[in-house]
C-alpha cells in the first residue's frame, strides 16, 4: 500500500506472507524405500513487513524513515518407520522410530534432512536517513539499528547413519548382508541459539568545488554485538 498524505509526506507499507508444507510419501506408500524423501508436514512459513516514511522538509532537506520485520519457521518431521534398536543394533537413538541408512549400490532409507528438525529467526531493523542541500555542500546523516535472533534444533545424526559401501567384500549390498560397517556417524541432536545485534551510523558530505571538481567526505560507525 502506498499513501499520499499530503504533496510533500508520504508513507508505504509492504506485507509478504509464504507457508509451504509437503507431505512425506512415508507413511501414504507401504514402501520403507520411499522414507528417504523428505516432507513438511507442518507449515513453513516466512513473513515480512516494511513501512517507510518519507518527508521533504523544504526545497532542500529530506528525511526518510523505514522499518522492517522478516520471521521464518521451517518444520522438518517425518513419520516414524524404523529405528536401530528397533533393528537388533545395541546402540541409543535420541529419535525413536527413526535412522538413516546408505548402501552403495543398493538402497537407502531415512536420510538426515527428513530427521526432526527446526529453524526460527526473526529480524528486526529500523533506520532513519536526512539528507539537506547547503550551498555547494549536500550534507547527509542518519543511521540504522537491527537485532536478529535464531534458534536452531537439527537432528541429522541423532539416530544414527549407518554406512555401507563395500569396502569389505566390494558390494554395499554383501557388506550390508555381512554385517560390516563401513562408518556410522553418531551424535545428540544440534542446539544453536543465535543472536546479534547492529548499529551503525553515519556523516557525510558532497562538496562541489567548483564546475568540474566535487569532493567528497564521509564518517561512520559499526558495531556489533552477539551472543550464542
């Protein structure tokens, strides 16, 4: 949307809003093979808002004011189908009814995409700049201010990945038969909070010397601060 509130003030506001979600072929198909392809059976979604403001002062000063706001979620689960211990193999999951199995030249199930995992961020970010002519000089300053948090929870190894590749009897079907392990990757699920913050700002200024010659000058300032 875009308003006129008066010949020298205006403002506009944009909105986006996307949700995706895919359902797994597991468990709609009877076929174990079909759980290496991943699903969202939850809503994804990604979101964004922007509102600006714009106000000519003057046949020589501007100032513009934005603001923004951006949210993801993405949900990445999938239906239970079959687990290690499930499977005779004495090893801990931390996703029952779940793992991760790749032969090579034969068949995989699960894959570490597809294994329970999130992603949440939000940005915040708001900023101001004016810009005035005097004279020869166009003297401009203003600034901006942003925080984003993310908290992450991924699960690609917390069931196990089991891999056969043949390095033992030359197929990954015999090694898999032979019960001979070529690497299994292993560990807790991935915690990572995120977080930062930005500020920054700035002075600057066009001089035009004479017809040919403009000089030009600036300072600024950045910071940031962030934590896990």
């Amino acid at each position: 949307i875009d308003y006129q509130m008066s010949s020298n003030h205006s403002l506009f506001g944009r909105y986006l809003h996307t949700d995706s979600r895919a359902q797994a072929a597991w468990p709609r198909t009877t076929n174990l093979l079909t759980s290496a392809v991943r699903g969202r059976p939850k809503t994804s979604i990604a979101k964004s808002f922007t509102f600006g403001d714009t106000l000519v002062l003057g046949s020589n000063m501007i100032n513009s004011f934005r603001a923004a706001f951006n949210r993801t979620h993405v949900d990445i689960n999938m239906a239970p189908f079959l687990d290690a211990p499930t499977a005779g193999v004495k090893m801990y999951t931390y996703i029952p009814g779940a793992m991760v199995l790749n032969i090579t030249g034969g068949f995989s199930i699960g894959t570490g995409g597809s294994i329970y995992q999130y992603v949440d961020g939000d940005t915040y970010q708001v900023g101001d700049d004016f810009t005035m002519v005097r004279g020869s000089h166009q003297i401009a300053f203003g600034g901006s201010l942003s925080y984003w948090d993310s908290y992450q929870l991924i699960n690609g190894r917390s069931p196990g990945d089991f891999t056969f590749n043949g390095s033992r009897t030359g197929l990954g079907l015999a090694d898999f038969l032979a019960g001979q392990l070529f690497r299994l990757e292993h560990g807790a699920p991935g915690i990572l909070p995120l977080d930062q913050t930005y500020i920054g700002v700035y002075a600057q200024d066009a001089w035009r010397a004479t017809d040919r010659v403009t000089f030009n000058a600036d300072i600024s300032q950045i910071d940031y601060h962030g934590g896990t």
